[in-house]
C-alpha cells in the first residue's frame, strides 16, 4: 500500500468510527432485539415480524402509511412545483414565497397544535371554537369532526396539516432548478406558438425531472416516518395509526422491546428501495461526470 | 359489566378467564351503546363524545341553559366543575346519586380508584406504619380535605367537608361490593387496547369486529 492510498484512509477513519458507532451498531442491536421476546433477554423468533403483520391495529398502520405515501408525496411535491412555476411571473414573489415556507419555520408539534384548535368540534347547538367548523355553520352547514370521521376524512385533514409545513420546501428546491431553466427556450417555444400548458409539459417538467426526483424522495423519506402530527393531534385513533406512532407507543408505554424493534425495522425495509433509488441516481450523476 | 354481569364474572373479565367476545361482556358494551351512541341522551352525539375532554364535560350541564342534566363520573370530578363555576351550591345546583342497578339481584356494587400504601420491607416497623396508616385517626385527617373518601368504616362520617362527600362516603363504606378500575387492573397494552376498542365502538365500528380485535389482543 502506497503511503497516498493510507493517507486518504486517515481522513475517512474517524467519520467511519462515529458512523459505526452511532448509526451501524444501533442498527444491528435492533434487529437482534427484533428476534427477542418483551424485555430483550429472550429469544422469540419472527413471532414480533407476525405481530407487526397481522395485528389489526399494525395493518390500519401500514394502510394509513401507504395513503400518507400516495398523497402527501404527490400533494406537496405537485403543489411546490405549481408554486415554483406560478410565482416566478408575479411581482410579489418573494412575499408569496416567504408566507409558504414559513411554516417549515413552525415546529411540527407546534403545526400539529395550531391545527387541532382550527380542526375543533363544538356541538351544532352551541358556539363553535374551531376555525373550520366556524366557517362551515357560518355557511349554514353543521359541523362536522374533522378529526373524527373515519375513514377518508379525518386522514385527509392530517395529511393536509403535513402538506401545509412541507410545501415550502419542496418550493424552494424546485423554485431554483426552474430560475435555471434558460428563458431564452421557453422564449422560443412561445414565439413557436406552444401554448403555456405544452411548455410546462413539453420543456420544463423534463429538465426538472432530476430535481423533483430529489423533492419526491426526500418527502418519501419524510412521510414514511411521519410522526408528530399524528401523535399530536389524535395520537392515532380514530382509525388514523401511523407505523411511527406505533413504534412509540410499543417502545414507551408498553416497554415491548421486541416488538418495537421489528417494527423499526418493518420502517427500515420500507425505506431501503427508496435509498437504493437514492444511490442509483448518485451513480448516474458521478458518472456523467 | 359490575351492574349486568356481577361481581364474580367481573374478575374472570379482568383476568381474561372469559373471552371478550363472551355475549355477557357484549351484553354490557350494548347497554353502553345504547346510550353513548344516541345522539338523543349525549350532548354533540357520538362525535361529541369523542372530542370533549373528560374534565370539561361536566360544565355542559352549568352553563345557562344547560346542555345536559346529567352527568356518569367519580366523585373527583366536583373538584373540576367546582373550579370552574365558583359559585355552585351543593344540594342546589347539583346532586348526585349512585348508578341505579339494572339487574335488581346483582344491587349496586361500587367502583372506583384508590390510593395504595406499599411497603418494601416485611420489618414489623413497616408492618405497625401499614396499621397505623389504615387507621381511623389517621384517615379522618385525610378525609377532613376535599376529594379523598376513607375505606374505614370506623371513620366518623361529620369530617367530610361537604353533605355530598359525606354521603358518597357513606355509599362507599355501606355497598354489597367494590371493584377496582377493570382497565386498570389489565396489563398495560391490554389496558390500552381497551380504550381503543370503546372509542372504535363510540366511533361506529362494529361491536363484533371491535371485541373480536380485543380477544385477539392477548
């Protein structure tokens, strides 16, 4: 080994200590306590993989994540690249943009907290406390628990609290691959006579097409582990369970060390397509360069 | 379950030696539907029911005109609604009476929480302190303040604050049975899988399906 190669390993050692430490080593240790019984100490097999399968309240989980999934990823990637196109023609832009991002700003709890008083239900007969239900008696119409409804509402008016925090971000990532766009093609385009529909289609969305892959992965990532909202505002009853919230309440108020973990590591298989994605796009970019 | 089922099978529910789906315990979980599921006797309907906390329910029957007149809690709750609405007089603004029974030969056994003194050791010092603890001097001294009702028949019923403590307290030292919180006594996920199953239940579920989950639970 020639001292250029171990020189380059010296600089590499000390991240590879403190990612073994804290990332691999955990990682391991959970999936042994997966295998094990409640405390950890003995050894119980795949029954906990069985558990995070068939238990009733594990499948409302993982079809309540899937739906989190299809329309938190779509809502909040869609809607950025809407308001990243839109807001690059008006004047106010920078305002516009300030007021959606900010709140990205706001703690999810705090979101979670701001949204349960708006989403507050009061009984027709008596003064209505929550901002939407206000709205909706003020119209002339009886309120309705938005929270409560199972099972599209109530899992609709989360997902929309998690789309109103992350949308800014997903606007701003794909805000700045669009100001890239040189405008002298989509001037040509005009002058060619496509109309604004075809030029979105036709020359923006596929030079954007790598950033909103980064956008919809990493809300992928997000949304498979979506927790606070859920925890805050209905701490998953009502038929809206979440894997996460699961995971926490086996970990904390059960102390089920065995089924914790496999549920952790249910979460981590359910991730690892969405890195190899990651990885193969990576390799792709080094590779044109 | 105390009032339809009875003392006995009441313990066999806690300790899981019938199963959830035993028609008894539907029985019970119908009688409860029967109310809480009519929007007609709760206040808001099942939907209310499920969005207001427990410790402000009561004030749905102090405000003027009252939204409801009665009122299923333990007696910890008049310090909730007492705090709320200063001015209450008890007798004249609000009563209480114990839960009538409805199967006339299981009577009315009482129920409830309570405050648990444990000790560590076995040593005769601890053992005298137990004794001494569950004596009537003593527990006249916690009862003189508001909220704690004394097990000891011996306690002299004139050391509660107010008329209606004393006459809970006089249920309490007089009734047939008492029971300890069902859902306290079960094991923690059980415990939780419970609650979830009664709000499931108040939010329209199946009662068949909800009992077949809590079975499935163990």
């Amino acid at each position: 080994m020639s001292k250029r190669s171990f020189s380059h390993w010296l600089y590499v050692v000390p991240a590879l200590v403190i990612l073994a430490f804290f990332l691999v080593y955990p990682a391991v240790h959970t999936i042994v306590l997966s295998l094990g019984d409640k405390t950890g100490e003995g050894f119980a097999g795949f029954s906990n993989y069985r558990f995070a399968f068939t238990n009733r309240t594990m499948q409302s989980a993982l079809r309540n994540n899937l739906l989190w999934v299809a329309v938190f990823t779509a809502g909040t990637v869609g809607l950025g690249l809407a308001m990243a196109v839109l807001l690059d023609r008006v004047k106010y832009e920078r305002i516009a943009k300030a007021i959606i991002f900010l709140p990205m700003a706001v703690s999810f709890v705090g979101s979670g907290v701001i949204w349960k008083f708006v989403y507050s239900f009061r009984p027709a007969s008596v003064a209505q406390t929550g901002l939407l239900n206000g709205i909706v008696v003020a119209l002339g119409g009886q309120p309705i628990g938005w929270l409560i409804e199972r099972p599209w509402i109530n899992n609709f008016a989360l997902i929309f609290v998690g789309i109103w925090i992350w949308t800014g971000f997903c606007m701003v990532v794909l805000s700045a691959t669009y100001k890239g766009i040189p405008k002298s093609l989509l001037e040509s385009a005009r002058l060619d006579g496509a109309t604004e529909w075809q030029v979105f289609w036709r020359i923006t969305f596929p030079l954007m097409r790598s950033t909103i892959a980064v956008a919809a992965t990493m809300m992928l990532i997000t949304v498979l582990k979506i927790f606070d909202v859920v925890y805050v505002m209905t701490n998953g009853n009502f038929g809206t369970e979440v894997i996460a919230n699961r995971m926490y309440k086996e970990m904390f108020q059960f102390k089920n060390f065995g089924r914790a973990s496999a549920i952790a590591v249910v979460l981590l298989l359910a991730i690892i397509p969405v890195m190899i994605f990651n990885l193969k796009r990576f390799r792709e970019q080094e590779a044109i360069r | 379950m105390l009032r339809t089922a009875g003392a006995t099978v009441y313990d066999q529910w806690v300790a899981h030696d019938i199963a959830w789906t035993d028609p008894l315990i539907k029985t019970a979980f119908e009688y409860f539907g029967d109310i809480v599921l009519n929007s007609n006797y709760v206040f808001g309907g099942a939907t209310g029911a499920l969005t207001t906390n427990f410790g402000d329910s009561p004030n749905d029957l102090f405000v003027d005109p009252p939204n409801a007149y009665l009122h299923h809690q333990a007696s910890f709750i008049e310090g909730f609604f007492t705090e709320d609405f200063p001015g209450l007089v008890p007798g004249t603004d609000y009563g209480w009476f114990v839960t009538p029974p409805i199967d006339e030969a299981l009577g009315t056994p009482a129920f409830g929480g309570g405050n648990v003194v444990v000790t560590f050791s076995n040593s005769p010092e601890a053992q005298a302190l137990m004794r001494y603890l569950a004596s009537a001097a003593v527990q006249e001294v916690w009862a003189a303040r508001v909220g704690f009702i004394s097990a000891n028949k011996s306690v002299s019923p004139n050391v509660y604050p107010s008329g209606i403590v004393r006459a809970i307290a006089d249920s309490l030292v007089n009734t047939s049975a008492f029971r300890f919180d069902a859902s306290d006594l079960m094991p923690e996920e059980i415990g939780a899988a419970f609650w979830k199953a009664i709000v499931d239940y108040v939010g329209g579920e199946d009662l068949d399906a909800v009992l077949g989950d809590m079975e499935a639970a163990y």
